[in-house]
C-alpha cells in the first residue's frame, strides 16, 4: 500500500476538514459541495457539529451506502489497505486521532500519511473507471 498526497481542499486547509475532503473523494464531488451537502444534511438531523461520527455514518446510510466493521481489532489502515480490492474505493474512520480518510486502488489518498493508525469502520463502493485511472 502506497501513500498518494491529495489535498481536495482549494484553500489547500490541512486541518479540521477531514470529513469534506474524504466525502468530496468518495462521491467525486468539488470540496464545496461536500461542505454543502454535509452542512446541509447536519442541519436538517438537528446536529450542531458534523464532525461527530453518529452523523458521519447517518449521512452516508442515507445516500445508500452500508457500514462495515472493521475485520479485526486492532487493524491498521495499512493492513486493512494491503487487502483491500483494487476494485473498490473505501472511505475509512481511523479510530485514533478521529480521522475520515480514502483508499482507492489498495493506496491511501489524504494529506497525511496514517497507514500505521487504527481503523474502526469504513463504507465502500466500486471503483469508476476512467480513462485516467485504468
């Protein structure tokens, strides 16, 4: 498993915007529109703070995604990543620091390498493939 450097924030931010960068990835959305749709969905479920992990897996559910629980207890980004099908991109809560990151292609894709933290849960779906990622 390699670590790619992507920074889907256009203010090049490196703090405090996990969630919106990873969500932004996993859809394919622009930064600003995970902000929007986050914010959004945060505001209509009552929630002061999106960052929360009760509404992180409560968004994702309700854009018809399933959370998985990690495989075994314990299991690093990089051993989960190492298993992962190259055909799936996953969006990973890694347990400590709180942190929503990507593995796509069996690579993690983020800001800041955290192959060696612990992971929780994760949500997947298939892999799109373009012309730029064959």
């Amino acid at each position: 498993m390699e670590y790619v450097y992507l920074n889907k924030n256009p203010y090049n931010k490196h703090v405090r915007d996990c969630v919106y960068r990873a969500i932004a990835y996993f859809f394919g959305w622009l930064w600003r529109v995970a902000v929007i749709k986050v914010v959004r969905h945060a505001t209509l479920s009552g929630s002061v703070n999106f960052n929360y992990t009760t509404n992180i897996v409560d968004f994702m559910e309700n854009q018809g995604y399933k959370r998985y629980k990690v495989p075994r207890k314990g299991m690093t980004v990089r051993e989960f990543g190492d298993q992962a099908n190259p055909n799936e991109v996953y969006l990973v809560y890694v347990v400590k620091p709180k942190h929503l990151t990507i593995i796509d292609n069996c690579n993690l894709i983020d800001i800041w390498d955290c192959r060696d933290c612990v992971m929780g849960w994760y949500f997947k779906k298939e892999r799109e493939v373009t012309d730029e990622n064959v």
